[in-house]
C-alpha cells in the first residue's frame, strides 16, 4: 500500500545563520523553492546533464529535467539483481548490482539505455568508480576489486585489494580512488600505477563508515568527506600520500548520505530533512541552510542551483539561491 503523503506547508524556507570567517563576521541565507517532483519511492539520486537518474530495487530510471517543474520520464532498465548504488561519469553509469557485479550502462541516449559491460565480482558489489578504462568496485566482502574496461565486451578482472573490515564506498577524482571500509577507515590509491593495486595511503578513522564523497575548494585545496555513525569527518587530502583529519561534524538527523559542489555539502539528513554545510573553514564546518522534508531525506544530488532530494515518498526538485 502506498503511504500517504503528509501535504506540504511551504514551497519556500529561508534559513540565515551568522557565520565567523577569516575575514570576521557575515551572514548569509539560504533559500529553497520547491519547483517540481518525481511521484517516486527512491534509494538513490544522481543528476547529469540536465536529466536525474534514480535507483529502487532492481531499476534505474532517468527523468528529462529540462523543465524541472514538470520532470519526464525517459528510460529505464532493469537488472537481475537489487542495485546498492551507483555513480556516474559523463553519460555513463557504474552500478553496484549486489550478485551480479558491475553493470555499466550507457545513457547516451536516455530513452533506450544499453548495458554495456559487466564483471561479476566475487561477492556483492555496492558501487563502482572509474579512471579512464579502469574501475574499482567495492565488494562487500572481498574489498577493492580492480576491473579493466578497455574492452567494454570483455571486462577483465586485475585483482584486489582485501579492505580490512567490510567495503563500503569507493569515489574517484583525478586519477585517485577513495574507499573506504567499515569499521577500518580510508584508503587511497593511485590508479595511474599499474596492477596490482596497493594503497598509498590508509588512515583508521574511528568510525564505522559508509559513504565517501570528494570536492576542490576554490583555492584548489582538496575534500573527502565521509559519513558514518551520524557523523561527517572531514579530510584534507591535497597530499594524497597523508590525509589529515580537520573536522568532525554531527548532523541533527544522523547524516544518510551526502553530495559536494566546491565548498558546500548537501546533506541528506533523515528526519531532519536536508542539511547544507559550508566547508570553505573545513576546520569549523557551519550550518547555511536547511530544508525541513515531510518524509525522512534518504539521498541527495546537486548541479548548478538544481537540488534532488530523494525521500521515503518522492524525490522534490528544489532550487537553492544563496545570498550573502
């Protein structure tokens, strides 16, 4: 049976907080306008080029947001097994499909998305993150596995790297991979080396982990984010060879998931809706917004000034506008 919704109060929710910069202080608000919905039930959302793409169960859909009050439905498909998450790299997505292994699928055209490759792995694999023709997928028992994808219709397995606890997350940026593991921390490696894979850097984090996301400030100083226990912990890895812990951060609602773009970090934060946190002081994050949701926030996805929220009943589509 399908729950029903509670109605929505608001279309539009200012938040304005007194921040402390280096240069003193200033205050800046934040405001959601609720523009559009996806009338779907969803466990995960990303958003590419105008279009969103959404995971439930064993299906990916895409939705045309050219008119993001009025979200169309484009393709689907659907895989033989459940999809634990994915990523996305141009037109093309790298799911994590439990048994199955690796699916990646091309979405060049949206209407009629082609599967393109797939590795199973030796357990079951939750995500997967690419450099060029290299993936690394996380596999929850059997850590990082290494996949060459040079040959879309022939994947070829190049080893693994065994995560000390259970695999959780990997992303990639640059030609870096972050994994991370639950309860052991964060791993980095370098997949402009060659195979065999070994990290060049691992750091026990305290914390049993979940996701991981990556992000460049403006004055090029690099981000990991990571999310575990309710908490968001903050990693300078500039050096990638020595990541160093600046923050630790705690969410109203438990922080579910997250998404970065440049110093802010969108955060779905369960009951509590969605928390937007200002990292330009990763050293002291602060609290510059925060949209209250009728249902629990599950997963959030941001390009530009569109944000998808993707709750218990529906994903909204929201437009944010940040004024100082």
């Amino acid at each position: 049976m399908r729950r029903r919704r509670l109605p929505v109060m608001r279309s539009v929710i200012v938040a304005s907080i007194l921040l402390v910069a280096d240069g003193g202080l200033w205050a800046q608000s934040m405001t959601f306008s609720r523009v559009g919905v996806i009338d779907a039930a969803v466990d995960t959302v990303e958003i590419a080029a105008g279009h969103a793409y959404t995971a439930s169960a064993k299906v990916l859909a895409g939705y045309d947001l050219t008119n993001p009050a009025m979200p169309k439905p484009t393709g689907r498909y659907t895989f033989p097994e459940e999809i634990w998450s994915f990523r996305m790299v141009g037109r093309t997505i790298y799911a994590g499909v439990n048994f199955f292994g690796l699916g990646v699928l091309d979405v060049s055209a949206p209407a009629t998305p082609v599967l393109r490759s797939t590795f199973k792995t030796p357990g079951q694999a939750k995500v997967g993150a690419v450099v060029g023709t290299r993936a690394v997928v996380i596999d929850h028992m059997e850590g990082l596995v290494d996949v060459d994808l040079s040959n879309p219709a022939k994947a070829v397995g190049q080893g693994s790297f065994f995560l000390d606890g259970y695999a959780r997350d990997v992303v990639a940026a640059g030609t870096l991979a972050y994994a991370v593991d639950s309860p052991s921390g964060l791993y980095v490696f370098d997949l402009s080396r060659p195979p065999p894979l070994a990290p060049i850097a691992a750091v026990q984090t305290g914390t049993a982990l979940r996701l991981i996301e990556v992000t460049e400030l403006p004055n090029g100083r690099r981000l990991a984010v990571l999310v575990g226990g309710g908490l968001l912990q903050i990693y300078d890895v500039s050096s990638p060879t020595e990541p160093a812990k600046l923050s630790t951060f705690r969410t109203p609602g438990g922080a579910q998931r997250i998404a970065l773009q440049g110093a802010l970090a969108y955060v779905a934060d369960g009951k509590a809706g969605v928390q937007v946190i200002d990292l330009s002081k990763p050293s002291a994050p602060q609290v510059v917004g925060a949209f209250q949701t009728a249902a629990a926030a599950r997963d959030v996805a941001v390009s530009g000034d569109l944000l998808l929220v993707a709750t218990a009943d529906e994903v909204l589509v929201l437009r944010t506008r940040a004024t100082p």
